[in-house]
C-alpha cells in the first residue's frame, strides 16, 4: 500500500523485510514520500491468505554521491488476501453405498461428504445438498445425511441407485454428481444363503460341489455350534440308488464272489418257468408279492444238503405288517412236501423282524442247538431297499444289512429234526405246508418285493464281497478332506448317501459345505432327479430359546447319457474243406470278428442362430466301455451233439471277468469285461462238425449286450460251409502206355468243364488209394518227358480233330494235364449250373450221362489208334454240392502252387 514519509529531503527508496515476500515497494514522489506497494507475482489465496512484514524508508542521503543516508523507523505491514469463488464442491468418495432391513424408517441411512478448495469461508463451506434423481423416497438434509422417507420393500425393489450434489455457499455446485446405493434386504431370517434349487449333473463329469457359495445368515444371533445333515434321498431309483443294472451272475462275476450261486427268482424262462407266474418288474428283475403267490422251486435245482456253511442273499423292499400280531411272512423256506408240516429252514419276517430258522437233522448228538435267529431292524420295514446277506457258519449265522453286520438279538435252541423218507419243497414267497391239512397248500404269504434272491451251499461270502455286490454307484462325497477347517467333525453312513457334519465356527462350517459334492461314477447312470435335503440344528450360547435355520429342499438332475450304438463286424460267410471241419479242433468260427461302439454328438455352437440349428455338424465318436453278455445262436435246427458242437478252451477265460455255457442252440458268453476281452474270447470259438449225414451248411447269429440288455449290438450272422470233394481214381492194367494215358486225360468230361474254378479253388490232394513212393517218384520223371514230347503231338492231333470233329472243339479249348497217381479234386460246392429248366439233382445226373457217353467215345477213338485201354471211375462223395451258393470264400491255403 502506498505511504508518504515528510522528512526534510528527499525520500529515494523503500525496503521490506521479510523472506522471498512476493511485494515490492516503489517510490513515486521523493520530495514528498509518497511509495507504492505492490506484489511482484499473482497471489493465490488457496496457497496463502494473509502477509505481514516490515518495512522501512531511506532517504537521498547528504551530498552527490548520497553518502550517509539516513532510515526511517520500521513498520509494521499486514496484507489480507481477498478469495475468488473460483472452485467447485467435490465429493470425497467416488460411489456411496449402503443396506437397510425392508420396513423400517431411518434417521440417518448414510452421509455423503463434500469439500471446497477455496479458501474463504464464503466459498470454501458447504451449504446445502440436493439430491437430483426424481421420484425417489429419500431425502438428504443440508449436512449430507440421507433418510428414507417411506418404509422399503424388499419384494418391491431390491436396489435403488440415488444421484446426489453439493452447493457452496455460494451456490456454486459440485462439477460430477456422485452415486448412492442402498441396498433392501428382507427382514433378517437365519437360513442358509447363496444357492441354488436346481444343479445340474452330466454323465462323466465326475465331483461337483452341490453348494459352491453358501453360507449361513445368523442375523447376529449368538450361535455357539451348529449341526448340519445333508442327504442325498435316491430310495424311488431302482434299488434304493444309482447301483450297476448287470444281472447277478455278472455282478457276481465282477465283485469275486464264491462260484456256485442258485438263482432262486431268475428270468422267466423254458428252463426257468417257476418264476412265471409272479408279478415282475422285467427292467430291473424286481418280483412283486402282494400275499397271494408263491413260487415251487423244482427239485435238483437246490441241493438237499447245505452243509454247515452256506449264503442267503436277497434284494427286500419291505413295509409295516397289517394287524396287530401280523402273521408269518415267508421269504423262503423248505418243508416237507406231505404227511407232515416240518420247516427245515427258512427265512422269514415276523413283526419288522427278521427270522433265520435252521434245524438240524438229528445225528449222534441228540441235543439242543440253535434253531432261530432274530434281529430287530427298523429297517425291514421302512419300505426301502435294503441288501440281506445271511452267512450261515453253523453254529454262528451272521447278517449283513447294506454291507453292515449286525448280530442276532436272539437265538433260540431246538431239538434237531428226526430223518424220514419224506420229500421236501423248497418254495420262495410263501411256505409250503404238507401235512395237518386237508390239501397241501401255501401259507405265511410274503408281501413286499424281492430281487436276486440267492443261495450259496458250502461256501459263505467275504464282507468285501457283499459291500461290492451292493455298492451305490452315486453318493456325496467332500473335495479336499485337508482342507477342512479346525474343528470340523464329519460323518458318512456306508452307501454315502447321508453327510453329517458338526463345528462351532460358522465360517468354517460354511466352507466345508462348500466343498460337499455329488458323483455318480457309473459310465451310463439313470438320468432322473435325486432329490437333496439339507437340515441344521443351533446351539446358541446360554440362552433357552436359539435361532431356526430352515431345511433346504434342493435336486440334483442327472442328464440322460449318449446312448451307444454297439455295432458287430466280420467275416460273413466261409467255406473250408471237410477235413478242418472233422478235425480235433475245428474251425475258428469268428477269426476276425470286431465289437466297436460308438455314440453320435451335435455340435453346439453359440454362435448359431436359429434358422442354422438344423445344419448343425453330427460328430461319430468311438467310446469304450463293457459288454455283460454276447451270445452266438444257431440259426435254423439245433446242433447235433453226436456230429457237430461249439467249443472253447477254458484257458480263454482266465483272467478275465467272463465264464460260458454251452448248449446244443449256441453258445453264450457272459460277464463284465471289455469289449476286447469278448473279442478276444470269441476270437478262440471253436467249430466242429465230424459227421457225413450232418448239414454241411451252418447259419450262427452274435448278438452282444450291455448293462444287462439295455443297449444291444446289430445281429451279425455268419454263414459256413463244409466242402466236400469228387475223387477222380485212375486205374491202370499192367500193360498200360503212358503215352495212352496222357492223350486220355486231354479229352476232358464235360462235367469238370462245366464248373469255373476261379484262382486256387481246386486243391490237389492224395485219395485214399495212394501208389508206392517210388511208383509216384518213376511216374512223375516220365510224365514229364512224356509231356514234352506230346506238346507237338498234341497240336497235329488237335488239328485234325478240329476239320473232323467240328463240334466237339469247345471240349478241347481247355486242355488240362494229369498226373496219373490216385488224384482228389475239390469242387465248388457253391457254384450254380446255368440250365435254368431242369433241377439240380437231374442236371447233375445228365451231366454225369454226358461224361460217360463223352468219355466212351473218347475212348473208342483212342483204342482204334494207340491199341490201349483205361478204367475211369468217378466217385460223387455228396450230391448237396450242387446246390451251394457260389458267393462262400474258398480255403486256398492247401493249394500246392
């Protein structure tokens, strides 16, 4: 600021004190004082809003020179900075957000907060805030503080988006408006949260965690532990879960079980007919009793003496018993068939418990043994499938319930049955009862279901056994048993179907059911829906009444897998001479067979628009998996096991899954195993046919299974042939010429022209009738000699026969040489003569007249010009060659070329 000083001369400067100030001061009169003082640089409030320095005048001093200049006493200068509004309110985060429970009103949700970088109050201050969405029920006050004006709806709305600003004092707004969010949530209820009703399973996908992101809601409640169940309910699929659909023989094959079973509830069958009459289930060979039937099992089936060590197993599905004293239920039982009414054994329920009677027959010991066996399960009659397995060891006879062992409750002795001469039946469903009665007839009628009932004499089953032959195939499973937090307590029932899980930190709870999963490991499962149950039980700490967590209802849906189409391949038709057939080892019947399965895919495209579905790409991939059967049928009449059979070596089916039966109508194969191991063992069968009035013609169809039938191969058909030969036998007398015999054989019959030998269809092998070595040795050395000399003898005769016999020249165009030892040859039995009227029986008879009368004149000629006389005879082993098609493929490997 500008200030004068009225010394006695002349003011020439001032001077300010101070560090860097960013003024000046300037003289603008000497004589008077007068000064200004201004700053050097724009100055910014923000940066500093007040100055205060000192200042001082100097004068001109005495003289020219301005020596001994003189100053004035300081002053003290305060300057005030005055503020621009030259700034914008800004707020200080970029997004608010916040939650609030549905139904209340709020004082206060949340406060936004805004700054102002100028420096005076007027324009650095907030005073006021607005919120500049429309239609909203909030309200903010001039402190920020933002209120809903109205109860929330959590069903109304979940979220609102809020946008806000801010004003200075003066009334300058903020540049961006900032974004609140508040969240609605429901009324707090403890539950479990974060997952879905529906998940998705696809065949091979192996574990998938069920819960990924649950967790559970406490709303603040003081939870001291917490009980969780998780069940995977599966009692409405087949057996009570996901199992194998492979017969019993197969399953027993696969899990190692004891060889010898008796099925007791088989198939319906021509050898198998007990079981015709009783209510089935034919996909899952499941028989319903509804306590009207019974089944008789034929004697022999079930050896009369079980020694002391024997297995009873059976599939039950069975539910309370109507009446107060419920009667007997028989599952199965022997007793005597007339006179008297005595049970030898049996297996039974009684009042939902299960009952084992055994009683001995009386020997040197008359004493009291152990008769009766009780157990008390809850499970006989809860109306599930169950797996029984009854291991009798006697005296001790153990139960197996779904691969757990329980010991009988009771035991009760009896004396042991005196020996009659009195047949015995053996019956399944009811109790046969002989004597005390007017007529024999059923009694005790079981009512329920049953499956695989079977029983073992002289061998009892190992426990691994009975776990495998009633193992689920799906069930829970936890990914990452280590990394389960402390404290966490965790339990499986045997079938894996029920996770109980217990621990006092909530979050630790929360990732263990996270890591809780589903797995079906079975190539082709049942697509359907499992149903899941999740329960929880809370303790809290110290108070009586403790929060509820509500179950969870949730289903697994198990997508249906990519059927495979199981496709047969090989050689369909063959022929081979007669002697493979009668030889000790046959023929290979399928040497070249192949078993390939395949599924057929679309593929899927996002990028595909509607109307492009239809041309989607099929993908054919090759799969592997196994085959539980194949079966190699006679077509046509049955094999004649006096002349013709179907074998196999036993070494074939070791170390494989597979075993074999035999029978005049094929041959059937089975068990669980690759489709290389079948292919393997069908490689090795084995086809022998040794007799003369025997067919010669064979028709075999193979058809393979998996899973017990559900997916079948193609019926692939083979057809052989058995080969018979003509023996062609050339007597000579003592004085015979080879010369004589060579120009003989020139002149063919017209039966041998009559049939087209294609390339190694005709072997030459030696008759019955066969020279001496050194004969053949001397014929063979001068049938050569002989021919080459004939070679032009042969074109001067040809020749003339030619101009003389005109029509006798398509008899000479196929000139053969022969060897005269006894010589056999083959001919195609399949081939077809060309005369359509005649049938082939009378054409072969007047081909075989045209040879003799062709044959006979040949001879006349030759004996009016070489004096010499030949015996043919030909021999017709079989007359049925004639009718053989001639599309069969021809052994050539006797051929001596």
């Amino acid at each position: 600021m500008p200030s004068s000083c009225n010394f006695s001369g002349e003011i020439c400067a001032f001077k300010i004190h101070g560090q860097e100030m960013p003024f000046e001061a300037v003289v603008l009169n000497k004589t008077s004082g007068e000064g200004l003082l201004r700053a050097k640089s724009p100055i910014d409030c923000e940066l500093q809003k007040e100055y205060t320095f000192i200042i001082q005048a100097y004068d001109c001093g005495s003289g020219p020179s301005g020596t001994n200049w003189k100053k004035s006493h300081k002053a003290v200068v305060h300057i005030q900075v005055k503020d621009v509004n030259e700034f914008s309110p800004a707020f200080k985060e970029s997004i608010y957000k916040a939650s609030v429970t549905e139904g209340k009103i709020y004082d206060s949700i949340l406060q936004v907060e805004a700054t102002d970088e100028d420096c005076s109050p007027q324009y650095s201050q907030i005073c006021n805030y607005e919120i500049v969405t429309t239609g909203v029920p909030f309200a903010i006050d001039r402190n920020g503080n933002i209120r809903n004006t109205e109860k929330l709806s959590y069903d109304k709305q979940h979220q609102y988006e809020i946008m806000v600003t801010a004003f200075d004092c003066g009334q300058k707004h903020a540049t961006e408006d900032v974004l609140v969010r508040v969240n609605v949530k429901p009324v707090c209820k403890p539950g479990w949260e974060d997952w879905n009703k529906r998940i998705e399973y696809r065949p091979g996908s192996g574990s998938i965690p069920l819960f990924p992101s649950i967790h559970l809601e406490t709303c603040d409640g003081p939870v001291s532990s917490i009980h969780t169940t998780i069940e995977l309910q599966t009692s409405y699929i087949r057996k009570g879960c996901d199992r194998e659909t492979y017969s019993e023989k197969s399953l027993q094959k696969l899990c190692g079980a004891s060889s010898g079973a008796i099925d007791l509830l088989p198939s319906p069958s021509t050898t198998t007919n007990w079981t015709a009459g009783l209510l089935m289930d034919s996909n899952d060979m499941i028989f319903k009793f509804d306590g009207k039937q019974g089944a008789k099992i034929p004697d022999g089936i079930v050896p009369k003496n079980l020694t002391d060590q024997f297995t009873i197993t059976l599939w039950m599905k069975h539910g309370p018993s109507p009446g107060l004293r419920a009667e007997k239920e028989t599952i199965l039982c022997n007793s005597d068939k007339t006179e008297m009414n005595r049970h030898h054994y049996a297996l039974y329920v009684h009042n939902c418990r299960l009952v084992f009677l055994l009683r001995k027959d009386f020997d040197q010991a008359d004493t009291f043994r152990p008769a009766e066996f009780h157990w008390k399960l809850d499970q006989i009659c809860d109306k599930e499938w169950h797996y029984y397995v009854v291991n009798v060891e006697f005296p001790v006879v153990t139960l197996y319930m779904d691969g757990t062992t329980y010991e009988p409750y009771l035991v009760t002795n009896d004396w042991p049955i005196h020996p009659s001469h009195i047949a015995m039946q053996l019956t399944v469903g009811a109790c046969w009862q002989g004597g005390e009665v007017t007529k024999p007839r059923f009694a005790q009628y079981f009512h329920g279901s049953l499956a695989s009932l079977t029983i073992r004499p002289g061998k009892i089953e190992s426990q691994k056994v009975i776990s495998c032959l009633q193992a689920c195939k799906e069930g829970l499973d936890i990914n990452s048993l280590e990394s389960l937090g402390q404290g966490i307590k965790y339990h499986f029932n045997p079938s894996q179907s029920v996770l109980v899980m217990e621990g006092d930190d909530i979050e630790n709870i929360n990732q263990a059911l996270q890591k809780v999963s589903y797995i079906n490991s079975r190539q082709f499962p049942t697509a359907g829906v499992r149903r899941l149950k999740v329960s929880s039980e809370v303790q809290c700490f110290g108070e009586d009444v403790c929060i509820s967590i509500p179950d969870i209802d949730a289903y697994v849906m198990v997508f249906q897998a990519n059927e495979p189409k199981i496709t047969i391949t090989g050689m369909d038709h063959f022929a081979r001479p007669a002697a493979q057939f009668e030889s000790e080892r046959g023929v290979i019947l399928l040497p070249d067979i192949r078993i390939v399965s395949t599924v057929t895919k679309m593929e899927h495209s996002v990028d595909l628009r509607e109307h492009d579905r239809a041309n989607k790409q099929v993908i054919v991939e090759e799969m592997l998996h196994n085959l539980d059967f194949c079966d190699v049928l006679v077509i046509g009449a049955e094999l004649d096991p006096e002349q013709e059979c179907l074998e196999l070596d036993n070494g074939e089916l070791q170390g494989k899954h597979l075993d074999a039966t035999n029978s005049t109508a094929g041959y059937s194969i089975y068990g669980v195993d690759s489709m290389f191991s079948y292919e393997q063992v069908l490689r090795q069968l084995r086809y022998r046919n040794w007799g003369t009035s025997s067919t010669s013609d064979r028709k075999f169809r193979v058809k393979c299974s998996e899973l017990n039938g559900r997916y079948t191969s193609n019926e692939f058909n083979l057809e052989v042939s058995k080969e018979f030969s003509l023996e062609v036998n050339i007597l000579h007398s003592s004085n015979s010429n080879f010369m004589d015999h060579v120009n003989h054989m020139i002149f063919q019959p017209k039966f041998l022209q009559s049939v087209q030998h294609p390339e190694g269809s005709v072997s030459a092998v030696h008759s019955s009738v066969v020279p001496s070595v050194a004969t053949i040795v001397i014929i063979i050395c001068v049938s050569i000699l002989v021919l080459v000399v004939m070679l032009g003898v042969l074109r001067l005769r040809s020749a003339r026969q030619h101009s003389s016999l005109g029509g006798h020249q398509g008899t000479k165009d196929n000139e053969m040489d022969w060897d005269d030892s006894a010589l056999t040859i083959t001919v195609n039995p399949m081939e077809k003569y060309e005369k359509p009227h005649p049938t082939e029986e009378e054409s072969g008879e007047e081909d075989i007249d045209d040879e003799e009368e062709d044959t006979t004149s040949a001879e006349s000629d030759d004996s009016e010009e070489e004096e010499e006389e030949e015996e043919v005879i030909v021999q017709r082993e079989d007359k049925q060659n004639a009718t053989r098609q001639e599309q069969l493929e021809w052994d050539d490997s006797t051929l001596p070329y």
